[in-house]
C-alpha cells in the first residue's frame, strides 16, 4: 500500500463484511511526541480469541475465493517498519478496534495520503453504514460524521453525486490546511 | 463539522434531489469495482476515481458504480465487472485510468466489450 488511507479503506472493508452499520475512524498526530495513531472501530460481529490470533496471519481468511488474508498483517508491517506497532481488540458481539501507532517522523512512514477518496469510496460501497472520521493535529480536530451530514438531507442519500462531491470537498479542505 | 457546511449542504440537497443517485435506480449499465485488498493494494481506488472523475466530466446518469470484495485473482487487479442491460457480465483485468474511461464508454454506454482488456474472451481450444 502506498499510503495510509489506503490500509484504512482495506481494514474498514473488513468492518463491512463483520455486518458494521457504525465506523469509527481517528487519525491523531502528535508532532510533539513524534507519534501517529490511527484507530478503527466498528460494532460488527467481532471476533474470539481463537479467530482474533488468526486475524493477523496472513495465511488466514474468512473468504472461500483465496487462502491468504493479507490486510491486517500488512498493516501491522507498516506500523512495525515505522518505528510503531498494531493491537486489534475484539469479542464476539462486540464489535472490533484496530489501534497502529507509528513514529510520526519514521522516514519509512507512509504518508496519510488521500483521505477524501478512502472516505468517499466507503460511503459509496455501502450507502447505509454510518461513519465518523476524526483526524487531529495537535490541538487541531477536525470531524465528519455521516450522521450529521444525514439529519440535514431531508432523505437524500449520501451517495448522490452532489452531497458525495462535497464531502469530498470538505475533507481535502482540511487536508489543504495542514 | 468544518466550516464547508450546512448552508452549503442544503442548497446540494435541493439539486441533489433532481438528480440520480450513484448507487440506487435503474441504470442501463453497472460496474463493480473490485475492493479486495489486492485490488486496493493495485490501484483500485484510483480506477474508481477516474470513473466517477468522467462520469461528472461528461454528465453521465445511467451507469450504476458499486464495489465488491476480491474475486480470488489477485494477480489480475484492479479489476472491474461490467454488467450492460441483460448481456452477461465481463471482467477486465489489470486497469488503469485511462483504460476504464474507455470501458465506460465503450462498454457500460454503448455496450461495445472492450476486448483487448477483458480477462477472456471465448473458449478453450482443443490442440
């Protein structure tokens, strides 16, 4: 994966197949402390102990088509070459959370990358789901949250072309500011 | 929120409201793009870009987008299936930007298969 929002589309998809009708996902970077974390957490079907030991190993996979999982392991790889690492916690009937932590100035960090396009892509993939994306830097937040994007469109669906152009405006307006 | 915002939002409900919604109705043609994590890993975010990008460029309404998981070809990502009226589906296999705007709209508006990108194309042959 080229860039960080690409991992977090991956591990949201991931969400959508657990039966998630609410995302949570938090970008916080803190220059100061030289430190990056990025949080997902859904409400789906979560997983037990067994099956959460197995989530990480790439030759494990829920699917039928192929053998290999690769998405959570290969997040953990790039939380671990940046100077950081991965813990995902999880109960059946739960919901799930995946925390990865990288050094912020790790010359191997991926960059952040295009936030606006992972966000809109969920949003079209799965036009029910709720999501809240948080991203701080320093004491900077920013949220977009689909509920609140929701209780103004009067039952126009977030995937009409105009209201997903201007959520897409509206992330990279943050992303410009940083 | 941010400050982009509610006004803003309700004046694109009201257009929104007349126009079609990407993901629901009728459409005379879909395409799914494949988002596993090898097709995101290839570049499948991009190939779902550049559709919408010239879908909005040239106004397009009747073209459904929607996404699925990987379809167990992960060499052959980022792939898409083109589903036009009542034909049978087409996969096409390795894309890019371009290579999709040509599949909308030769396949998806016109219902022409592109066959130089297709993942196959006919049968096997005896030797």
């Amino acid at each position: 994966m080229k860039e960080l929002a690409l991992h977090i589309l991956d591990i949201v998809e991931n969400s959508i197949r657990a039966g998630s009708s609410f995302v949570q996902i938090a970008v916080i970077e803190n220059p100061a402390e030289d430190q990056l974390i990025i949080t997902i957490s859904d409400d789906g079907c979560g997983m037990d102990a067994k099956m959460l030991e197995q989530a990480i190993d790439p030759f494990f996979t829920t699917k039928d088509v192929r053998s290999v999982g690769m998405g959570l392991s290969l997040f953990r790889q790039a939380a671990e070459r940046a100077g950081g690492n991965m813990r995902v916690v999880s109960q059946p009937g739960s919901g799930t959370r995946v925390e990865a932590s990288f050094k912020h100035s790790h010359i191997d960090r991926q960059p952040l990358g295009d936030m606006a396009s992972t966000i809109t892509m969920i949003l079209l993939a799965n036009p029910r789901i709720d999501l809240v994306y948080r991203h701080c830097l320093a004491d900077d937040e920013f949220v977009f949250d689909t509920r609140a994007i929701r209780s103004v469109l009067d039952g126009v669906s977030v995937t009409s072309r105009e209201v997903i152009q201007f959520i897409s405006r509206m992330i990279k307006e943050r992303q410009n500011l940083d | 929120m941010a400050k982009l915002t509610i006004a803003e939002l309700r004046k694109i409900r009201e257009q929104a409201k007349r126009s079609r919604n990407l993901r629901e109705g009728e459409g005379k043609a879909r395409i799914t793009v494949h988002m596993g994590t090898c097709g995101i890993a290839s570049g499948a975010r991009e190939v779902m870009d550049a559709l919408l990008t010239a879908m909005d460029e040239r106004g397009i309404r009747d073209v459904l987008v929607t996404t699925s998981g990987c379809a167990g070809l992960c060499s052959h990502e980022p792939m898409v299936t083109v589903e036009y009226a009542n034909t049978a589906p087409v996969k096409y296999a390795k894309l890019d930007g371009d290579k999709i705007v040509r599949i909308l709209l030769e396949h998806a508006m016109e219902g022409r298969i592109v066959k130089e990108y297709a993942l196959a194309v006919g049968s096997e042959k005896m030797s």
